[in-house]
C-alpha cells in the first residue's frame, strides 16, 4: 500500500484513519447511550404501579379571577417604575483596601529575603 505524504516522520494516512475511528467510537458510544436511555424510560414506564381504589375528584366551579387591590396595582407600578428608572444604590467606585506590614507572614518573609 503506498503510503501518503510522510512530511516529517508522520504518515498521513495513518493519521486521518485514525481520527476517523476516534469520532467514530465516539458517535457510537453517544448512540450506544441514547439506546440506553430510551430503554431505561421505556422499563420505568412499563412497570405496574400499585394504586389503591380510585378517589372519586370533587368537581369545582369555575370562579371568577379576583382583581387586583389599589395597593396591589400601587406596588406593582411603583416596581415598574424603579425598573424602569434603573434607580439603584449609587456606589463611588473606590475600593478601600486596607494593608497591614506588619504581620507575622510579612515579618516571616522579610528574614528570608
């Protein structure tokens, strides 16, 4: 068999074959899985639940919505309006870092250099 480009001490070919079988155990395994999955679906479903005698559902009528309170309309559009405005805690952009010299891990560093 002729062998492709050997640019370098590496052949090609051997190279392409490879990476084939790489994606292609890889695409099998993923199949391989999905298989698995949907069995593992189809054994939960499959298996008799055990469920006592029917309860009979007590039919309930259709109510109208309660509307919304003043208040209730008054919060939400007071939120409404903070969204909007983006109004939030004003923040100097500073950072206060304070850096203590003297510690004991400095003080330690310090007698090795």
């Amino acid at each position: 068999m002729a062998q492709l480009l050997l640019v370098g001490g590496t052949t090609w070919g051997d190279v392409w074959a490879m990476t084939g079988m790489g994606f292609g155990v890889v695409f099998l395994v993923l199949i391989l899985l999905v298989y698995v999955l949907i069995g593992f679906g189809y054994f939960a479903n499959a298996t008799p639940k055990k469920s006592a005698a029917p309860v009979a559902q007590p039919t309930v009528a259709a109510q109208p919505v309660a509307s919304a309170s003043d208040k209730d309309k008054a919060a939400i559009a007071m939120a409404l309006y903070l969204y909007y405005k983006d109004v939030h805690d004003e923040e100097t952009g500073v950072l206060t870092i304070q850096h203590n010299d003297s510690s004991a891990w400095h003080h330690e560093l310090n007698k090795h250099l």
